[in-house]
C-alpha cells in the first residue's frame, strides 16, 4: 500500500477518534455536579438571573420531601425551617403551619427551583463554582445582627415598582440620588384561606440592596372586597398571611411591608384596623417598617371612608396618600389626575387625623389622554393612562403647544381627530415640583410616586432636591 495513503488513513482515523471523543466530553460537560453536604451528585443545574436553579424531583428527594408543585406546575410549594429569635414570632409560624411559594422555571418538561431564593428558609447555603454546586448547612453564625427599623432619620423617598408576570432587571440602572425606597409589587392574596402568591426575586432584591435602596415590598388585596372581608372576620386566617409576610420578610431580606387593601366593604372598617394592628405587633418585633396605602379623604365608602386614619396611624409608622386619580380611568368627566387643589385639599384632611411626621404624599408618574365623542346629542368619555415619555411623541408629532393652567398647576393640550377631541393635563417636571412644594410646606414625612418606570429622567432631580433641601 502507498505510504502516503497509508498516513492519510491514519491521520483521518485519528480525526474521527478526536470527534467521537470531542462528543463524549462535551456530553460529559452537560453534566455539572452538585455536591449537597459532601456527597457529589451528578445533575443539570440552570445558571439564569444570578441564581442556581436546580430540578424540583431533585431538590424533593434530597433536601426537602415535603416540597410539592402546584396544579399549573408553575410555582413551588415548601414549609420554612428557618428559626426566629423572637419566641412569639416562632410559635405564630410553627401555630399556623404556612407554606410558602416560589416560581419555578420550566425546561424541557422539567421545572426548576429558584435555590438562592429558598436557601435560607430550607436550611441551605448554595455556593456555586464552575460546573459545580455546593449545598452545605445553613449557618446561623454567619448571619447579621437583628434587623433596625429605619425610620425617625429623616425625609423618605419611595417609588412602587410595577412586577407583573417578571422583575424588572435593574442591574443596569443607575442608582437614582432622589430615591431611597422601593416597594415591588411582590405579594397577592389570592384566596380565603390567606395564601399568598409570590412574585419576589433573589436577583431584584440583591440588586437593589446593592445600589442602597432600602425594599418595602408591597401586599394587596386584589381589591377584592369579598375576599378581604373572609380575611378579615377570620383571625386564623390573617394569622397565616401575618406567617408569610414574615417569612418572605427573611426570605428577601426586607426592610418594610407596604399594605395595599382597597375596595373594601365600609362595614369592615373596625376588622381592617384590627388586622393592621394584629400585623403590627409582629412587624414591630421582626424590625420592619409597616405603612399603608390610603386614598384621599371622603367620597366613596368602600374606597375612601372605609380606612379610620386617625386609628390606623396608630399602628403604622407611614401612611402613603395616594393623592392621584382625581379623575379616574372611567370618571364620566374628563380631567386632571392631580389638581393642585384637590392635592392641597386632600393633604388638609388628612392632617386633621394624622400626624404630618407620619404622612406620606403619593403623586403621579402618569396622565391620562381624555377622547371625547359626540354621539347621539351626549358626550362619551373614555381615557388611557400614559407614561410622561408617551406624552413627549404626543404632542412632538402633532406639534402640539401645551399652555400653562395655573389653577391646576399644569400644562394643558388639546387636539382634534377623527371627530373625537383629546385633552391631556399634563404630568412632568414642573407639576411634580408643584406637588412637592406641598409636601414641604406642610412638612410631611416624605414624598411617593405611582409608578417607577413611567417618569422621565429630570423628575428625580426634584426628589433629589427635596431631600438635599431637608
């Protein structure tokens, strides 16, 4: 046989020979390794979000049995062992028997644990390194010391931080000087027997304690006033939300809950302060700040006349006035969110029951664009809340001129289309300067807004102002 076919044969064995190998090691490079107290344990694990997920079937054989999914497969289901301190904030967790929730992420047909979210509660530390996860026993020497209430040390800035069916990813903003706090939108209940859906994230909450921001996480009541009403006639019941909430309050390290019940039955107004009373006692203890979300004094019962403020101050260290939606997203006139006068007006009311170094101004990132059409000889009116960016391509491609109105404190537009006329009082800088100008003068604890993520820029260089002028 030719030599030089002979090496060519050789050479394309040895090619071959390096392919299939090639294909082994990249099999055996799927396979990473987990190592749970020493023992290595071949299995996939998912690296997303800065967290270690790792397959629920696993983390159910190993570490936790009782661990279960839900009807959807979307959530994770699991029982805390962590252990309080407090001996009455224990025996309320060990009483009431809570279980805690989790979204998990699924890949192909499998769902996978969100293990730096679980960790503490379950009784882990997770360390990851290469292809490797290490899980070791949860060590109580290496945690701080018990949590200080931030609160009496000045003005506060908050914003509420939208969370629908994801986090925003915040790891790349800058850390806005005029904002202190952030309260995400992370804890529903959902149902009568208290059960709260969780819509925290490891990743949010590490970044955010990274750029300084202290976290108030915000639960809600779905406004749905059958469901607070079952809540509320049933102290076993609001045992069990009191239960999570302090548990998700170590589970992502918060420093406050923000409570957001609204449309609630006026005949519940006593039980509602019972029940924030009730919290309380448990927040205190856990050193977290407890505010409220309430509306403008008067109007409505079940929306406004339904919160006793003078006696739900005494057990809150805030109250948010949420000094917005003047006129409504289905208010049969068209209008401002938040008039001067109506603001100035809701401030005076409030004062009369709450004491100003506990009163919070809310005010609005947002507006909303009025259509007004002609039919049948009567106005329909309809609106749609806009950010402050949508605004700018608004009245940038019509031209449009907004004119002062002083009596509102705003700028005003309209326009023409299509036979419907458009009105917009306008939300930006100089209306959200106005506002806080009241927060000053009647010297408030701090000022809100509703919602970040809808202002423009040059907005937080008024909640800078504010604070550098306090």
């Amino acid at each position: 046989m030719d030599r030089k076919w002979i090496r060519r044969t050789i050479l394309i064995c040895i090619i071959i020979g390096f392919i299939v190998g090639g294909i082994d090691f990249f099999k055996e490079m799927k396979i990473k390794k987990v190592v749970i107290y020493g023992n290595i344990i071949k299995e996939e694990f998912i690296l997303e979000n800065d967290n270690v997920y790792v397959d629920f079937h696993f983390l159910k054989t190993h570490l936790d049995r009782e661990m279960r999914m839900n009807e959807k497969r979307t959530r994770a289901y699991f029982k805390s062992t962590y252990s309080f301190k407090n001996e009455e904030i224990q025996s309320l967790i060990d009483e009431t028997g809570v279980e805690l929730n989790v979204h998990t992420l699924n890949r192909d047909n499998k769902n996978y644990v969100p293990l730096l979210d679980v960790q503490r509660l379950i009784g882990i530390k997770v360390i990851q390194d290469r292809d490797k996860v290490y899980i070791n026993q949860y060590d109580k020497n290496e945690e701080k010391g018990e949590r200080e209430k931030e609160i009496g040390k000045g003005k506060i800035t908050l914003a509420w931080e939208y969370v629908g069916d994801k986090n925003p990813n915040i790891e790349n903003e800058d850390k806005i000087k005029g904002l202190q706090i952030v309260s995400p939108t992370w804890f529903n209940i959902v149902n009568t027997q208290g059960i709260i859906v969780n819509s925290g994230e490891y990743k949010y909450m590490k970044d955010a304690k990274e750029k300084g921001y202290g976290i108030w996480a915000l639960v809600k009541n779905n406004f749905n006033p059958k469901l607070t009403r079952a809540i509320l006639n049933d102290e076993k019941v609001q045992d069990k939300v009191i239960g999570q909430l302090i548990l998700f309050s170590e589970m992502y390290d918060l420093d406050g809950i923000n409570i957001d019940f609204e449309n609630i039955f006026y005949e519940d107004q006593d039980k509602l302060t019972n029940f924030v009373k009730r919290l309380r006692y448990y927040t205190e203890k856990n050193g977290l700040v407890l505010s409220m979300d309430v509306t403008v004094p008067g109007g409505s019962k079940q929306w406004s006349l339904v919160y006793d403020r003078k006696e739900l101050a005494k057990h809150l260290d805030y109250l948010m006035l949420m000094a917005y939606d003047e006129h409504w997203a289905s208010s049969p006139d068209s209008g401002s969110v938040a008039s001067i006068g109506w603001v100035d007006k809701g401030i005076k009311r409030s004062l009369e029951v709450i004491p100003k170094e506990k009163l919070v101004l809310g005010m609005p990132f947002y507006m909303r664009v009025w259509t007004e059409e002609k039919l049948d000889k009567k106005i329909k009116v309809s609106s749609k809340a806009i950010t402050m960016g949508k605004l700018d391509n608004i009245v940038d491609s019509r031209e449009l001129e907004p004119v002062w109105n002083e009596d509102v404190a705003q700028y005003y537009t309209e326009y023409v289309e299509d036979n419907k006329t458009y009105k917009i009082w306008i939300e930006d800088k100089k209306s959200i300067e106005e506002k806080v100008s009241l927060a000053k003068n009647y010297d408030l604890a701090g000022i809100c807004a509703w919602r970040k993520g809808f202002e423009k820029d040059e907005i937080w260089g008024v909640f800078e102002d504010y604070l550098e002028g306090n």
